[in-house]
C-alpha cells in the first residue's frame, strides 16, 4: 500500500526523539497491510533492532505459536509496536518518547484499519484504551473501539515467559477470544459502525 510505504518510509528517517540515536533499525511494523487482525505490542528489543522486524526474538516464537494455536499464520496479520525503535537495555519507554512516536502508531491504524487490534501487554493497552488501569484488570474483555474496530487486551508474551503457565493460559483464553471476534466480524456485513464512547473519542489523549 503506497501510503503505508510513505509512512515507513517517514519513520526510517524519523530523528523525533532520543532513540534515532541509539537504534540500529527502525522497527516500522511487519505484515499484510490488508490484515483484519493487527498486534500492537511495546517496543523493538536487542533482536527486533538488528533485524528491523518486530517479535523476531523468543516473545516472538510465543507469539507465533499462540496464533499457530488459533489456526492463524503470522504471516496473515500485521505486527506494529507502540515504539519503532529500541529504548537502550530494553527499558521501558519514556513519556515523551511515546508522544513522539504515537502519531505513526495511529496512522498504520487508520491505514491498515483492522478488525481487531490486540494490545500486547501495559503500553500499548494504556496508550490505545487511554486509561491507566492495568492489563491484568483490562484483560479477558473485547472493548468496542476505534474506526469500528474491536480491541482485545492481552499480556505481553515476554511476561507468559516470566510469569508461566497461569499468565499463558490467560492469553490463550484471549487469543479464543480474539479468534471468535474475527470470526464474528467477518459475518457481520455491512462494516461495523463506528465504536460508541468512550474509546473513540478519548483515544490518543
Ligand atoms: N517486545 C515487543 O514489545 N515488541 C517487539 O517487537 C519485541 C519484543
């Protein structure tokens, strides 16, 4: 798509913030630009910097397993994070760098428009639900959203890693979730209508 290629090619020169200097790639996003099902998840790590891609590295495999699980292949959805490039040491992202780079986020949004969004973990859940509660209250709920979209809280696999089999079994209930969701809107013809309040109007503060 010529205008999602525009804005990769925008964020590859982007200098808005501290980490253009330290990144070694910009990690603009990965998948079918078409895509009714897109992941948002929170920022490159050391693996993601070096090869340009997000989830290449093991969050990734978990990722791509989870969808493997749900008979979706990855190379069938589109996977964007909230940062496109890697805070240093994998700290978590700045305030100011999230501002910086949101408005990329929201424009591959608009642009790919997909059925369901599925938020990966704290950041990109508070940034797109635009709330500070947390994702283990968030998780577990489809929450009618943007554009006519659904969106769907999960953990970030990095913390099923971590946190074991309870925090996995809790996102494979959300990826049945995600999966029935898709499901539905793929029936549902005409398009949805646009998402009621509160999502819409208060997202992106
Ligand atoms: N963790 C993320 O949030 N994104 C990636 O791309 C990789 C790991």
């Amino acid at each position: 798509m010529i205008e999602l290629d525009a804005l990769r090619s925008q964020a590859e020169s982007c200098t808005a913030c501290r980490l253009a200097e330290t990144r070694t790639n910009v990690v603009f996003g990965v998948g079918r630009p078409d895509s009714t099902l897109m992941f948002v998840g929170e920022a490159p790590g050391r693996n993601e910097d070096l090869q340009g891609e997000p989830f290449v590295g093991a969050a990734g495999q978990l990722l791509n397993r989870l969808l493997a699980e749900v008979g979706i292949p990855r190379e069938t959805v589109y996977i964007a994070n909230v940062l496109k490039c890697r805070p240093p040491g994998n700290r978590d992202p700045q305030p100011d760098e999230i501002d910086a780079c949101k408005g990329y986020l929201r424009q591959q949004i608009r642009l790919i428009r997909p059925r369901v969004v599925v938020t990966l973990g704290n950041f990109a859940t508070k940034l797109l639900l635009n709330t500070t509660a947390g994702i283990t209250r968030l998780r577990g709920t489809a929450y009618p959203w943007w554009l006519g979209s659904t969106l769907i809280p999960t953990f970030h696999p990095a913390a099923a890693l971590r946190g074991g089999p309870r925090v996995l079994d809790q996102m494979r209930e959300d990826f049945a979730l995600m999966r029935r969701t898709l499901d539905s809107a793929a029936e549902a013809e005409p398009p949805p209508t646009p998402a009621p309040e509160p999502y819409q109007a208060t997202l992106w503060g």
